[in-house]
C-alpha cells in the first residue's frame, strides 16, 4: 500500500469509526488481500444496521468535514458510495448490514475500527460450491449473444455485431478466469487482468482481431470465438460438475447452422 493510499484509509476508517450508526470498519478489496498496487482503489467495508444505510448513503455522498473531498459521488446497487476524490484517488464504501458482513469472506477482510466479534467466518479455499453455477451462466449466455447473430446479419447491423463479438471476448476471459479457480470476489476490480491469465491465455486473447464491419468477417469471427470458448468449457463443466445446456446449444447450432450455414 502506497503511502497515499494508507492515508485515505486512515481518513476514512477515522471518519467511519467515530460515527455512532457504524458498528465496524473493514477494509477490502485488492488491498485487503495484499494483492493492490498503486493504482488501486480503496475499498471500505461499513457495518450498520438497515434501518440507517439510507441515511449513511445520503451523508457521506453529499460530503462531510472529516471525509476527503470528492469531484464525483454516487451510489451504486442501494448500498455502495464509490467516490473520486480533488486528486482523483478512487474510494468505495459498501455499508453492509450486520447479515450481509455475515456472508462476506473473512479472509478478504482487515478490520480498521470496531468490534472484531463482528468478523464473519473464513471460507475453504479448497472447494467454491458456486462455480459451476457461474460456468452453466456464463455457457449459457454465450449461446443466447452467438444466437443473436442472424439478427444482426439479417439488418446489415454491423457495429452490432461487433458490439455482439466483443461481448463474447468478455465471456471467454471470464471462462478462462474459472479454469483458473479465479472468482469474482478473488480478482477484485475489472481494471485488472494479466496476473489472473496464463500466458497461454493472454496468448490467445491477444491474438483476436476485431472483425471488419461487413457480413463475412463478422460470421468468421463468431465461429472462431464459439469454437475456442466451447471447447474451453465442455472440459471445465465436467471438471465441475456444472449443468451443461444441452439443450440450448442443439438449438443454436441448428439456428445458425439454417440461417447463416455457420457450423462451430
């Protein structure tokens, strides 16, 4: 942790600390798991009780004297505040009712104020029971977005299909992030990627072009990407036992197959 960042946690878990509606402060977030570097951001954990998370919301947002001041303030989901401060330094705060600090991971957490009694227990590292949920997900919504394909092709939207190839890209990383047991809690932010791939991986992210706005190049990118994410997944769901869409990806594969004589 740099020096500026220390000091913009100890600003904020000393304004978070001394309010009455906080009952413990928590740092977490890349930094909490020692994996940050200088250019990441601060995140807080802030205990309260649901009846005051609206009003801690409505305060820290508008601005307080012991909080650093801030050119942007919004609040994210009902119960994030992710701020930019005057020298853009990045802050989120997650005012976390005592049930949901319950279910956060202890081993992702550093306490800064507060009872350490309100410490929610530490998860396995051996087993994530959620992973094949998120791998079914993910197989899934690459069917859905593939199967969009004759629409746009059928409108001449090109851009759109860029836009759809590009959407397919995010979820092959995120595949290739499961293979290697990395979870959305784990990796931290989004602005962050190469400690998390293989080289292989970064390999063949790497190698993937763009495709050209017009019909042949846009298909051919499509196939290139179902045929590497597919084969990526089959292994992986069976590794983990994740429910595979049989019947999604027949249905897509005659869907193309018709419409585009796309084969992958």
């Amino acid at each position: 942790m740099t020096e500026a960042q220390d000091a913009l946690v100890e600003t904020l878990a000393g304004a978070l600390g001394a309010d009455p509606r906080v009952r413990s402060v928590w740092l977490s977030g890349s930094l909490a798991r020692d994996g940050g570097d200088p250019w990441s951001d601060v995140d807080l954990v802030a205990e309260v009780d649901e009846a005051s998370r609206a009003s801690c919301l409505a305060d820290y947002r508008q601005g307080r004297r012991d909080m650093p001041p801030t050119v942007l303030a919004r609040v994210l989901y009902g119960c994030i505040l992710t701020a930019v401060t005057t020298d853009w330094a990045r802050f989120d705060i997650h005012f976390a009712d005592p049930t949901e600090l319950a279910g956060m991971d202890a081993g992702a957490l550093k306490l800064l104020a507060g009872d350490p009694a309100a410490r929610p227990a530490q998860r396995p590292d051996s087993l994530d029971l959620r992973a094949g949920v998120r791998v079914t997900a993910l197989v899934s919504e690459f069917l859905r977005v593939v199967g969009l394909l004759p629409v746009a092709v059928g409108r001449g939207e090109w851009l759109v299909a860029q836009q759809g190839d590009e959407l397919m890209r995010r979820l092959l990383i995120d595949l290739m992030l499961e293979e290697n047991g990395v979870t959305p809690s784990t990796r931290g932010g989004a602005k962050k990627l190469n400690p998390f791939l293989t080289h292989e991986q970064r390999s063949v992210l790497e190698a993937l072009q763009p495709p050209a706005a017009h019909r042949a190049a846009v298909i051919a990118a499509s196939a290139d990407l179902a045929q590497r994410f597919l084969a990526r997944a089959r292994p992986l769901a069976d590794r983990l036992g994740a429910t595979w869409p049989d019947a999604l990806e027949g249905a897509t594969r005659r869907h193309l197959q018709t419409t585009l004589e796309f084969v992958f």
